[in-house]
C-alpha cells in the first residue's frame, strides 16, 4: 500500500499551523540540528480539549517520555503515540517564550518569539493567546539538575534528527521554530524545521510518495 506523505518546512524563527487526521503519522525534524521546536495541539472537535504536557506528566509519573508512550489531553484522554525518536531529549516544562520574555528578561523589543509563532496560525480557527497550550519543546534540552534546578541549554539534535508520532484524533496543530538567539537554547543559530505527515506508518517498509 502506498503511503503518502505531505511534507512541510517551518522556516527558522517562524511558525506553521496544520491539521492532522486520526491514524496518520506525525514526523517533525530538526533539519541542521540543536533547533527547539515548541509543538502544540488542540483536538479539531473541540479546541477547548488540547494536548497537555500537565496532564501527560501526571499520566507518565514522569517529567519525560519514551517511545511507546502517550501524550495526553487536558481531558486525560491519549492524542498522540510517540513511535520513533532518534534524539530521546525534549522538554516538557518550560513555557512558549513569548513578547514579554524578550522584552523584559533581555530588553530586546519585537522580537520574533514561539508564542505569536503559533498564534499567528491559530488565530484563523478562533483561538485567542490564551487559547494556546502550554508546548512540547521538541529536541529542546532542558535537564533537571541533582540540586533540583532547571536548566535550558544547547539540543543534543544533530541534523535529520526527528520524532515520529502515531496520531489517534483529528488535531490542529501549530510548531515553532523557536526564535531564541541571544542565550543557549539552539546553539545561537536559528535553523528550520521540516513536517512530514504520512498516511501510514513511515517505519512500517512502506515506500511513500511525497507532496
């Protein structure tokens, strides 16, 4: 069976909005690698239920998650299967930077950031700022310290790097190529980040035709 994919790329320091469907594969790359993407959803049915990197904490007892693990909404219903990942390291606690972040942690004003990134998309279904959920910050580093401490620094991606995800509900999706140039975080160089969402398992041996 042929396994058609439809490819996208989010160019560095922007963001990109897309819909999924319930049974396809979800495949988002770190291109040059060390890029964070922020990765956000809210189910198509009813934006108010959206993934939740809360509510999979809780369900995983875990800070982090594996493949074979589920993320979850924030009605503790499974979205999305983790299937392939090639890096193993993403963070789940850091907020979106947004406008206020630039502005007053490093007094840089109107600079691009993940929030307006994703929102910018959003905004077109309805969805206000404060609509947006809380991230996924794919391929992003923030380790937990032994004194207990967060830390965000350079991704560990080295370039092709990718996480693949079995998608189990129709999903409206936003990714950012998060804009972050002035601390670690994407190795001080902005890069893309490429989206391919295939109709059947990418990994299965299928051959796949692409857009």
């Amino acid at each position: 069976m042929c396994n058609h994919t439809h490819s996208l790329t989010v160019q560095a320091g922007h963001g990109r909005t897309f819909e999924v469907k319930a049974g396809q594969f979800l495949t988002i790359i770190d291109v040059e690698g060390q890029q964070a993407a922020d990765f956000v959803a809210v189910v198509a049915g009813n934006k108010a239920e959206k993934l939740s990197p809360t509510h999979t904490r809780r369900k995983l007892s875990s800070i982090f998650f594996d493949v074979g693990d589920y993320l979850y909404s924030s009605l503790d219903r499974p979205l999305l299967r983790v299937v392939v990942d090639t890096v193993g390291v993403h963070d789940a606690n850091v907020p979106a930077c947004d406008d206020t972040r630039f502005t007053i942690d490093f007094n840089v004003v109107g600079h691009r950031n993940c929030l307006d990134n994703m929102h910018e998309g959003l905004a077109l279904h309805g969805l206000s700022k404060f609509d947006v959920p809380e991230p996924f910050n794919l391929f992003q580093n923030g380790p937990v310290t032994a004194d207990r401490r967060m830390q965000v620094t350079d991704p560990t991606s080295k370039p092709g790097d990718h996480i693949t995800f079995e998608v189990l509900e129709d999903l409206l999706c936003a990714v950012s190529s998060c804009p972050q140039d002035i601390i670690p975080g994407n190795g001080l160089r902005v890069t893309d980040i490429d989206i391919s969402i295939h109709d059947a398992d990418p990994h299965s041996g299928a051959t796949a035709s692409t857009d």
